[in-house]
C-alpha cells in the first residue's frame, strides 16, 4: 500500500489535468455514476493464465518465478488485485487446481479481497490413475461407464467449490468428433444432455451452471457443444440454473459476437465470458489486443441489454479472462487484459444511448455510427484509472509491476518454477 501511495503521489498531477478534461467533455453525462460502476466492475482471473503457456508445439518458460502452489496462484492475483483494483476473485481449474484445505484457502484469498469464481471441471484430459479415456469424448461417451467418470468429476468439483464458497460450474467439452461417420450426432447430443442432467441436479440452490461452447478444436469435425445455438439448447432444456457461457475465442472467423451476446441476453440465457482475443482461432490472446471495437460493440450490448433488463452490472454476469501467454509476463498481460475490458466497458457506458435509440428508429444509419465511434474514439483511461485510485489501487499498473520489479522477486523467491495449467 505504502508503495502503490508513492507511485500514485508521482502521477497525480498529470492524472488530475486529464480526468478533468475528461470531465469537461462529458459534463452531460453523469460521469461520477461511470466511475462508480468501474470501481464495482470486478473480473476474475483464471489460474491456468498465471504461468507462461504454450502450444501444441511446445512451451517457453520464459518468465520463472510461476506459482507453483494454489496458494501461490491466489498470492499472484492478490497482486494483480492490489494493482488495479479489479481482479477480486480467482476462477480454479480442476485437477490443474487441488484444493486441499478449502478453509485455508478462503482464509488466504478473503485477506487479499478475494473470491472464488466459477470451478472449471476438465474431462479434457485424462487424469493419471483413470479408469476410463476420454479419446472419444467423456459426456457425449457411447460408454455408460466414461460418461459415469466424468459426471463424478463434475459433481467432485461443486463440492470443491461449495467449500471454497463459490457458486457456478463451468463445463467446457471438447466432445466432439474428428471424422465423418464416426458420431450420431442426435446419440451424443443425448447422451451429453443427460450427463448434464445429472450434473445439474448435484448443483446447490443458488448455484449456476455456465455450458461453454466452441466451434472446433481439438476435434475438428464436430463439437458436441460446437455453438452458441447448442449450448442454449442445453441450458435450456437443463433448467433456470444453467445459462450459456460465451468465450469470445471458440467461434467460427467473423461471427457476429456482439448480437449473440444481445440474443442471449434477451432470453434470459447469458451467464458470462471468457474473454481473450484472436486473429485466427481460439488464440487465447489479450483481451482488446487484436479486434479492439469488437470488445466495445460486445460491452455496448452488454449495457444496453443489462439495462433493459434492470440487471447488476457487476454481479448479475461471471466476467472471467481466459487466456494464455507465450511471450509475455502472464502477470503484465493479465494486468492488460482487465485495463482493455475496463476501457471497453467505460466506452460502452458513455454511449449516448438516447441519441442511439432515436438514430435507429429513423434509420439514421450515418448518425448511429457516430454515436457509437464518437465514444470508441474518445481516450477514457483517466476514467480507469480514477476508478483505481479510489479502489486504493495503482494508477499505473504495469509501471509500477515494473518500477517495483515483481517479477524479479518472484524469481528469486520461487525459482525458476512452471506453473501446472495449459
Ligand atoms: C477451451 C477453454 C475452456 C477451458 C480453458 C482452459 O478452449 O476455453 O474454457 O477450460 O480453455
Ligand atoms: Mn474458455
Ligand atoms: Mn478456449
């Protein structure tokens, strides 16, 4: 705190002149409400993004000093947290993730401030000591016994989460299949359903149930819950607890993600993100690092089908990153990722949304676009950072991660150590 103090006295002055330009410009707008939603906005970040990632072909631990224990994970976001405010809860994936002593752990997290968010279940992998493969699929498995293995990893994993106090389930399927003829689709579709089923009934009352969909990848023929049409069927079918989770990497190249997003909503059905970005596929890259306006188009529906639903900014949505680093320091990139969605989120509440609705209902096409742009291109950083000085965090994140040489602390304090994840 003491550091994050001094850091912020040396950028105060120049902050102060750019907020209040910045409030000049918007002296129509209620911006102090803005600033509140930004300090409220929390986003969780995902364990497996805390160490260096990889691909397929291999994997670079260009960083060091990863955690190398859950505690050491929460401690890693603890620090995100205390830097910008923003990133107060901690999504785990199990068994990357094993949580031992649960009361430990909330006792370690609830001292930096933070939760635990949606578990992760993974029957993408097969766990050493198994009974049974998951080569052709785990809840869409012709055989009962795979599909048994894997509906008991599930509800293995709510109870992890009902002790660590967090209250959704993520599943993500890589069911599918890689060739022609080798699926029923309709048998798999059902098979999956009634896992799910089964699933849905151990979640606790006020618990949700997030049925993440994407296009391909590993199988690359079909996906058993291959888009957002199907996981609505699901959650659907499933009941008022489950909702469908949108990864902005799992669809197919240029899908229309914002009016998903607004569709989903309408229907009562969105239950949260992962966001990332990418050029070609599921890249796992920063978030607003490739197709900024996409971000802001995606929050612009977020806000205005929130609202029209009269729905928490902060609470009624899971907001997860789900991303992966090669070449960067995961914390710098994590760091990253919140500042773009901050940005996008910021952006998407000052649009004028009166002037908006007016331009549509005259099909004012010319003027629709430059309501939307005129916030897109306006620089509203000091908006964020204002939000991070009131929360007691860094106006300058990364300067300070830098300043203050974290990471080389990380290093010498744990090694040249590779974190378990992706
Ligand atoms: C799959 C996915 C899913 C997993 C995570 C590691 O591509 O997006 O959310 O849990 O990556
Ligand atoms: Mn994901
Ligand atoms: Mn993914």
């Amino acid at each position: 705190q003491n550091q994050i103090e001094k850091h912020n006295d040396s950028l105060l002055t120049s902050h102060q002149r750019k907020l209040s330009f910045l409030k000049e410009d918007w002296a129509h707008v209620d911006v102090e409400s803005v600033i509140q939603k930004l300090v409220d906005f929390q986003i969780a970040i995902p364990s497996w993004a805390l160490g260096t990632g990889g691909t397929r072909f291999g994997r670079f631990a260009i960083t060091g000093g990863e955690p190398r224990t859950i505690e050491e994970k929460i401690e890693d976001v603890g620090l995100l947290h205390a830097l910008n405010g923003a990133s107060g809860a901690i999504s785990l994936h199990i068994p990357w993730d094993i949580p031992q002593n649960a009361e430990e752990l909330k006792t370690l997290a609830s001292g930096y401030g933070l939760k635990f968010d949606a578990m992760n279940s993974n029957t993408f992998q097969d766990q050493a000591g198994a009974a049974h493969s998951y080569k052709f699929g785990s809840l869409q498995n012709v055989n009962k016994d795979v599909r048994k293995q894997a509906i008991e990893h599930n509800i293995e994993v709510i109870k992890h989460g009902i002790a660590l106090g967090s209250d959704a389930l993520t599943v993500w399927l890589a069911d599918g299949s890689c060739f022609p003829g080798q699926l029923n689709f309709r048998k798999a579709f059902e098979n999956t359903l009634e896992s799910l089923q089964e699933i849905y009934s151990a979640l606790p009352e006020d618990w949700k149930m997030f049925v993440e969909y994407k296009a391909f990848e590993p199988n690359f023929y079909s996906t058993t819950v291959g888009d957002w049409g199907q996981s609505l069927l699901y959650a659907s079918k499933l009941g008022k607890k489950a909702y469908t989770l949108v990864d902005l990497g799992h669809h197919l190249p240029n899908a229309n993600i914002e009016q998903i997003v607004a569709l989903l909503l309408m229907e009562g059905k969105l239950g949260g993100f992962h966001f990332n970005d990418s050029k070609y596929g599921d890249d796992d890259l920063t978030a607003g690092s490739i197709k900024p306006y996409q971000l802001f188009l995606i929050f612009n529906e977020l806000v205005e089908g929130m609202d029209a639903k009269g729905m928490n900014h902060a609470k009624d949505l899971g907001w997860m990153i789900d991303a992966s680093h090669n070449v960067k320091d995961p914390l710098e990139d994590l760091l990253q990722s919140v500042e773009a969605i901050m940005i996008a989120y910021a952006q998407a509440l000052l649009v004028d949304r009166k002037a908006l609705n007016e331009a549509q209902n005259n099909n004012d096409v010319a003027k629709a676009q430059e309501i939307l742009q005129n916030t897109f291109r306006s620089d509203l950083r000091a908006l964020v950072a204002e939000a991070r000085l009131r929360a007691g965090a860094a106006l300058s994140p990364i300067a300070l991660y830098r300043g203050l040489e974290v990471r080389n602390k990380l290093v010498n304090h744990r090694g040249n150590t590779v974190a378990t994840g992706l």
